[in-house]
C-alpha cells in the first residue's frame, strides 16, 4: 500500500449465533442452471418481518435476514435484472442460515403445507 493510506479492515462474514433469529442463503438460477447476478431477493410472505432485500453476486448468490428473521415458513421471491421472477418456500430455523434456492419461473412451493 502507498504510504498515507491505511490498511484496509477485513471483516468476518456475520455469523448467526444460537440466540439470534434466523436467515436465508442460496443460489437464483435460470430454468437452465445458469446462474443469475444483479437479481433482486426479496421476501414475500412470511411472518412479521423488516423490508430485507438482497441483490445476487456474479454468482448467483444471495444471502438474506443476517440473523433478523423469527422462526417459520417465507416465500422468497427474485427478480432479474430482466424482468424474470421466481419464488421460493423456504423455513427460517432460529440461529442458522438456511439454504433456499430460487428458479426464475417457478412458482411452486418447495415445502408441503403439512411440513411447515
């Protein structure tokens, strides 16, 4: 580094712990497998939660609620810089993340009812 500018701060990725609520990581892909960036990850449904949105890497990845969402069954929903969409069901479990990958164009839940 040139001298007069500081070394920069690397940070841990935020680690969820058991006493904190839970969030949501993954992948948003096309039909075909391909990996989507720039994709907006939102929630859609869910219990009483804060706005938390997300925008997909270069890899397609996401990872959304960092610990702020309580227990219990969401919809996840993704957005392409394109227009596609594609939802997801997924089930927060308190202090993990939970992987929840979403398919632009699919609609379909990916829990049974009976299971949330």
């Amino acid at each position: 580094m040139p001298s007069g500018h500081p070394e920069p701060r690397r940070r841990k990725a935020k680690e969820i712990s058991p006493a904190s609520g839970g969030g949501f990581h993954g992948v948003v892909t096309t039909p075909s497998g391909a990996a989507v960036a720039e994709a907006a990850v939102y929630i859609v449904a869910g219990p009483p939660h804060s706005d938390i949105a997300a925008v997909t890497d270069d890899a397609g990845r996401f990872s959304l609620g960092g610990g702020e969402l309580v227990a219990g069954l969401y919809r996840l929903g993704a957005r392409s810089p394109g227009g596609a969409e594609g939802n997801a069901d997924a089930l927060a479990v308190q202090g993990q993340s939970v992987e929840a990958n979403i398919v632009l164009g699919a609609e379909e839940p990916l829990i049974a009812p009976e299971m949330a």
